[in-house]
C-alpha cells in the first residue's frame, strides 16, 4: 500500500508504508522508543505535589520521610527556584498509584495535593537560554572607568567568553560528533569555528 506515512515519535514523514517499516527497524527509531519508554516508565512510578508554600522551609528528606509511607522512595525533586513544587520517585509504579489515590499528603504543616506525574516526550530536552546583551548596562559600566584599559577588561568580563563557557562548547561538539557517527561510515568531527573559536566569542554565540 503506497502513500505518504508519518512517524510521529520521529517527527519524519515516509513516501510509503514500505519505507515506514525500514524507518521503524531502524537504529534512530528504536533508540528514541527506547527513551520514550523510558520516560514513560518513570512517569509512572512518580507523583508530582503543588501548592507548596516557599516561605516554609522543607527538605528533601523530610518529604522523603513523609512519601515513604506508600513505597521506598528513590529520589526527590524539590522546585529549587521558587519552592513551589517537587517529584517524587518511587521504586515501584504500585507504590505511586498508592499516593495518587490517596490524594493528599501532609509534610510538615502543610496538607498538599498529589497528582500524577506528566512527561512530555517533545520537550523533554532544556530550552536553550539567549543571552542578550544590555547596551545600557554597558554603557554605564564604562562610564564609570576612568581608564580605557579598564574598560576593555570590563566589557570582556561582561560579554566575551570565559573558559567555562569555551568548555561547555567543546563538550557540545564532542557530544554532537559521537550522536553524527552512527549515520556516518566514516570518521566524522565536529569542530567550533567563527568567533567562538577565538576569543571574540560572545555569550550566547551559537558553535
């Protein structure tokens, strides 16, 4: 049967069904069925709690301690930017169906709501952040240097690549150079270049 097929999971449409059941068989498919089930099978043994209130102080332990009256628990992700929310990890999937249907727990003075964990496949990979840069800020960082060379250092400081982030690039390349070689026979690598290979690069500069 002909006609144009669509993978989902892959995002990559097929002229037909044929060339659908080699895409399937696939090394590129398989592995990304492999992370879904994976994420699926860890959503399914987690629960995630809301309503937290920040100006209360509460450790990872201490709800650790609270959730372990349903299963043994693995791990705890607690909302380290506003303290509103956390995830639980069981061991077991059963021991998360126990705190759904219970609904609610108390840790400490406060009584929260449990609900199951959500984990959508397509966005499961970090947004990247871009920077930009504040001319204002800029100028008034310079303005407040009496030397030139003071505010050269300054501007560098502020908006050219440090070795930590030059780091994180070359981590980004050998990362990129391993995922390419299974669709190369060949030796491939991937290597920084333009201003990020020198030290013009600026935060937020693309490889």
């Amino acid at each position: 049967m002909s006609g144009v097929q669509w993978c989902d999971l892959c995002k990559v449409r097929l002229s037909s069904e044929a060339l659908l059941h080699m895409h399937d068989n696939g090394k590129r498919h398989h592995k990304k069925v492999v992370e879904r089930d994976a994420l699926q099978a860890l959503a399914a043994r987690s629960v995630f709690i809301s309503g937290l209130n920040p100006e209360i102080v509460i450790t990872e332990s201490e709800i650790s301690e609270a959730l372990s009256c349903f299963g043994k628990v693995e791990k705890v992700h607690l909302d380290i930017r506003r303290g509103k929310y956390v995830i639980v990890e069981f061991d077991q999937e059963f021991s998360a169906h126990k705190a759904i249907f219970e609904d609610k727990i108390r840790i400490g003075h406060q009584v929260l709501p449990i609900r199951a964990r959500k984990i959508n496949f397509d966005q499961c990979k970090a947004k990247s952040k871009i920077y930009e840069i504040d001319t204002n800020k800029l100028i008034n960082e310079i303005n407040g240097l009496a030397t030139f060379a003071g505010q050269v250092d300054s501007l560098l400081e502020l908006y050219c690549l440090n070795d930590t982030e030059i780091t994180e690039r070359i981590k980004c390349t050998q990362t990129l150079t391993v995922a390419l070689s299974d669709y190369f026979s060949s030796d491939v690598h991937v290597r920084i270049f333009g201003s990020s290979s020198t030290s013009l690069g600026t935060k937020g500069s693309d490889i």
